[in-house]
C-alpha cells in the first residue's frame, strides 16, 4: 500500500519539525540552492508545494513578497510562517486553492515522492503558474544513495515504513508534458552539515522517524549507504537531489 503525504506526516510531522528545529542549519546548502534558483528568476510569489513547515522561507530574498505555504498536516500548518507576506493553505498539492496564472514560481522540496500521482501536482503547478513562470522540484533520485537509505534502512527501521517514489531521468517529460519547458535536470549534490556525528544521527533519526534503531546504528548506515563529504562543518554527510526546472 503506498502511503500519501497526508497519511504518513499526520503520524510523524511532529518528529520531522523537532529535526528541523534542533538542527536548523542541517541542510542550509540544500535550501540556499533552491532560494537561489528562486532569485535567478526573479521571482515575487513564491508558491511551496508540500512545504512542511515552511522552511524554505527564511532562506528567501527581500525581493519575494509573497509565500504561499501549501500544507495538510496540521503540525506543519502550525509552524509555517504567519508574517504579513505570508500565506498558508490548508489544501493538496494537486487541487491548490489558487487561481489560474496567480504565482512566479511554484517549489516543491522532498515532496513529490510521497505523492500518489505526480502528474497531476505538475498539471496543478502549471495551472497557477503565470505566463513565463517556473517550477522547481528537488526530490531524491532513483538507484542513489539516499533513495537506498529511505527505502531500505528507513523503511526497515521506521515502524511505519517508508515507500517513496522517487524521481529519475524522465521524470522531466511528465513535467513537459504539461505544457511547460524543462530548463533543467539534473542530480544536484549537497552536504548536510552538523557539528558532531551524535547531531547527524539524531537529526536523521527524527527527520525520518527511525524509532527502531538507536543512533550508533543509524550513523553506521549513514557511513554505509550516504557517506561523508567536505562542507562547512566537522560533520557532512552527503546527500543529492534531482533538480528539474521548467518554465510555462
């Protein structure tokens, strides 16, 4: 059975946030490249599908004026920005309450792999996209390491399991095929930074909701399966998504 977004983060958002709050500069690199992408394109309404609890927005430039937070979980929706330029829709990522040619860019972030029917979020997005809009998907690939590490030692430690569908290289003609034009898309490579290897196996642990295995084992197979890698901080592990980015 493949469970949605809703089901799994109604059982363990809370964990997810606590990670997220206990380590917020984990995954600085991954966020900056995103906001980055964001800025490129000059972008001033930025639409964040699912967008858990609406992480990315501090990472964004002055020069968005508006974030629409897109969320079901209660636990996220409580945590995402509330600031004047900030909105939160309690709605799914294939229906958003939105109007047609209302945002510049729609994000999606570690997402799309728990949604049952990725096609129908990309028509979605390309629906509330503005003429010469973007989107950008960051999500883990198939056959990489991160895709082993959630479907196999996640999904064996986790006592809820994990089956995520993850992205591949024609993932970019779904996208397309909603009338838009990739840009890009590519495996994106990027550390995950902590300041010991206890902080990197107990922000994974949460993150991912591994309740059947203590944290020596979760950085054994963290060694095992992601390795490490330079970055800014004494501990990173490598972690890489695919970046697909096309323009209506």
């Amino acid at each position: 059975m493949f469970d949605t977004y809703h089901d799994i983060f109604l059982r363990r958002a809370d964990s997810y946030q606590r990670a997220m709050k206990l380590y917020p500069e984990a995954r600085d690199a991954e966020f900056h490249i995103i906001a980055n992408i964001v800025s490129s394109n000059r972008s001033v309404k930025v639409c964040d599908a699912p967008a858990g609890g609406g992480y990315l927005r501090r990472y964004l430039s002055d020069s968005v004026t508006q974030y629409i937070a897109v969320e079901t979980t209660p636990e996220f929706i409580n945590h995402c920005p509330s600031g004047a330029s900030d909105t939160v829709l309690n709605c799914q990522p294939d229906a958003i309450d939105l109007p047609s040619e209302s945002v510049d860019h729609v994000v999606s972030i570690a997402g799309t792999h728990h949604l049952p029917d990725k096609c129908a979020f990309f028509a979605e997005a390309a629906r509330i996209l503005q003429p010469n809009g973007c989107i950008t998907i960051f999500d883990v690939e198939v056959g990489t390491g991160p895709a082993e590490f959630l479907n196999g030692f996640v999904d064996e430690h986790n006592s809820i399991g994990h089956k995520g569908d993850f992205l591949d290289s024609m993932t970019a003609l779904d996208v397309a095929a909603q009338g838009l034009t990739v840009e890009a898309n590519a495996v994106m490579p990027f550390p995950w930074s902590f300041d010991s290897e206890l902080d990197m196996g107990t922000f994974c642990a949460s993150l991912f909701g591994i309740d059947r295995a203590d944290i020596p084992t979760v950085i054994k197979s963290i060694d095992h399966i992601l390795g490490r890698c330079s970055g800014p901080k004494k501990v990173n592990l490598c972690w890489q998504m695919r970046q697909i980015t096309a323009r209506k």
